[in-house]
C-alpha cells in the first residue's frame, strides 16, 4: 500500500507506513477514493470497504494493532501453555440455502458486511479470532490475551454481535429481500497452545472437548439466539439474565449437557455488584477512610468540588470502600455515577467518561442511534 505523505510502498495490510509513520488511508475498491484509517464505507461513494479485510488475509490483517501488539509479546511464553478459556462459535443459520439463491459475488458481499461486524465486536472485548468457518468463525477470549473474566467478555461480545445484526438483516431485508440470522454457542473450559507460527495465526488444542461443546452449543441455538453451557453459565450467571434450557443430549457425548439461553444483560456490571449480590462479609478496620470520603461528600454537597483518590495494595478493600460509600448515599437524593475500567477498554478513549453520559441520559445498550440522539437531546 502506497503511502500518501513519503510515497513509499508497504506491505499489504499495513496499517502505518514504516518508512515515515504515518497512518496509512484506505483506497475505495470503487472509485479509488483514499479514506481515513479504519473506515468501514467510502466517504466519496458509500461503498463498503469490508472487502479489505478479506477471512483469507493473514490474521495480522484484521487484527487492531493494540490486541496485535499484546499477542506478539506473548510468543515466546505461548508455547504448550495451558489456559483457562471461553470458546465462541457463530455461524448463518440456513447458510446453505442463502448462497444457493443467490450469485456468489452477492454472497460474498453479504458475508463481507458479516464478518465486518463479527470482528468488531469480537475485538471490542478482547477476543481473537481463531478461524474462519466460511459461514461464520471461532473466537477465543483468555487467550493468547489472558482475562480473568473471559467469559463475561465473550458474552458481551456474543450479545453485541446479534445487537449488531439486527440492524444489518434489516437493511438486507430491505435491500435484498435476505432473512439474514446467526446462532452463537459458547463454552469455557482449559485449553492447551499447540503449534505457533511465525505471525498471529495460532493452533489451539482442547483439552477435552471445550471446543467441540462449544461447537454443539452453536447447533442448539435457534437463529439470532445465543447459548451457553453451564461452565460458561457458573461464570458469568452474575452479570447477564439466563433462561434455562434443560438438560440436552448432543453429538458425541453421553451424558446430557444443562445448556442456557442469553436474554440479555443484567444489573450487575462490576464483581463488586456480583460479590453484593451474594451476600458480603461484614467490613471493619475502614472507619478512618469512611470518615474522609463522608469529610469529602459533605463539602461537595455545599457547592465545594471534592476529589479523592484511594490507592493500596489489591485485596484490602477499596472496591468494598466504595461500594459501602455508594449504599449510604441511597438516602440522601444524591444522584450518582460509577463507570469502572477494564483491560478491553484500554483502546477505546474516555471509556470511563462515555459510560458516565450514557448513564446519565438514561441510553440503553439496546436503543439505535435515533433513539440515543433523542434521549441526549432532552437531556
């Protein structure tokens, strides 16, 4: 790819120019057209640019450069490592009708707007995809990248990945008369690394059968659902609303497996909630730092700004703090926002401050973008 600023050409996929650094814009297929880095559609002509990101492109070619950059520092200790991970298959229901009806240059259009979507929210929180299945892909969340919470991040994105569509088959119903659905079937469970190449392609290995159970979630799904076993389930059961599906008998296995269906998000957003909603410990030892953040309030109160910052070693209790702090206000009509950081949000600046907005105009994760600017609107 021709840089604009030097002239210098790079290798296919670059996102910077090596020889002077500068971001690379992306050429209409089109019209020919430069746009900015990471546009998804020509600014000159609309059309899609998702063609770029072909499924046959080296894994580095769609992978955003900050997760790339994580993967890359974990080569060397990635080999025969095992890990704790949740495994998410999606794939078109009637796939195979869909490309029968239609030219294979339209199904590859689709497909492209497909796949687009898929590694954005996939991306979004932290994933990496794996393969591509043709008419669908495998993500891993936990690794190469390890994350403590895997299998909440996996449901996040499996959510916003049909949150996503939903607003895509809407336009291909309009455009092309496409009923265009996925199914998403996780499962978590230990994973072994097993061959490394040289760049961001990886082979993994179950252990057991944690792949292939998530393979068979993604059978038991209906079209534009998303189901789970019940070790994903144990571990994110906190945060997300379940329907139970009972015990199903799959492919492969003796045994029933108690699958579970996403409905959707729940209250809790941080472990702190997920803790309270178990019951908590009593706190004691605080009272010193309760007083200054009680010192701090009662000044704001009066109309004079506070700011406090508490730090220490993890596991003394600051999250806790702060929680006990929040549930006393509940009584005094003072109105509060928490936005909390994680790894996945590193990319995504003024995360915290977003979230802030949103929940201060009372933004739904499911509201469209009319609905978001008439919301921000009257507030």
């Amino acid at each position: 790819m021709r840089c604009h600023a030097c002239g210098h050409d790079n290798e296919p996929g670059a996102r910077f120019c090596n020889q002077c650094g500068d971001a690379l814009a992306a050429a209409c297929p089109g019209c020919g057209a430069r746009n900015p880095p990471g546009s998804r559609f020509c600014q000159a002509c609309g059309q899609s640019l998702a063609a770029q990101k072909s499924p046959a492109a080296p894994a580095d070619a769609y992978t955003p450069r900050h997760l790339a950059d994580q993967v890359l520092r974990r080569l060397d200790a990635a080999e025969g490592e095992r890990k704790q991970v949740t495994v998410l298959f999606a794939d078109v229901a009637s796939f195979t009708g869909l490309a029968e009806e239609r030219d294979p240059e339209e199904t590859h259009g689709i497909m492209d707007g497909c796949f687009a979507i898929l590694l954005d929210e996939i991306h979004r929180f932290g994933g990496t995809v794996n393969q591509f299945t043709g008419d669908g892909v495998m993500a891993l969340f936990g690794a190469p990248v390890a994350h403590e919470d895997h299998a909440r991040l996996a449901v996040n994105a499996a959510l916003g990945i049909q949150r996503a569509l939903g607003d895509y088959e809407r336009r291909l119903r309009q455009e092309r008369g496409v009923d265009f659905r996925m199914r998403i079937g996780i499962n978590s469970g230990p994973v072994v690394v097993g061959r490394i190449g040289d760049d961001l392609r990886r082979d993994y290995t179950a252990v057991g059968d944690t792949t292939n159970l998530a393979a068979r979630m993604l059978h038991v799904a209906e079209p534009g659902t998303v189901v789970v076993t019940e070790h994903t389930y144990r571990l994110a059961h906190s945060y997300f609303v379940f329907s139970s599906l009972g015990r199903i008998t799959v492919k492969g296995r003796q045994r029933p497996v108690h699958a579970y269906r996403v409905t959707g998000l729940g209250r809790v957003r941080t472990r702190m909630q997920a803790a309270a909603s178990r019951g908590l410990t009593p706190f004691v030892g605080r009272a010193r730092e309760a007083a200054v953040l009680a010192d701090a309030f009662g000044e704001a109160a009066v109309g004079r700004g506070r700011v406090v910052t508490i730090t220490g070693e993890a596991g003394i209790g600051k999250s806790r703090l702060v929680h006990d702090f929040v549930e006393q206000l509940a009584g005094t009509n003072t109105l509060v926002f928490q936005a909390a950081c994680a790894p996945y949000t590193r990319a995504f600046p003024y995360h915290p401050f977003v979230k802030i907005v949103r929940d201060y105009c009372e933004i739904g994760d499911d509201d469209d973008e009319s609905r978001i600017r008439e919301k921000a609107r009257h507030k």
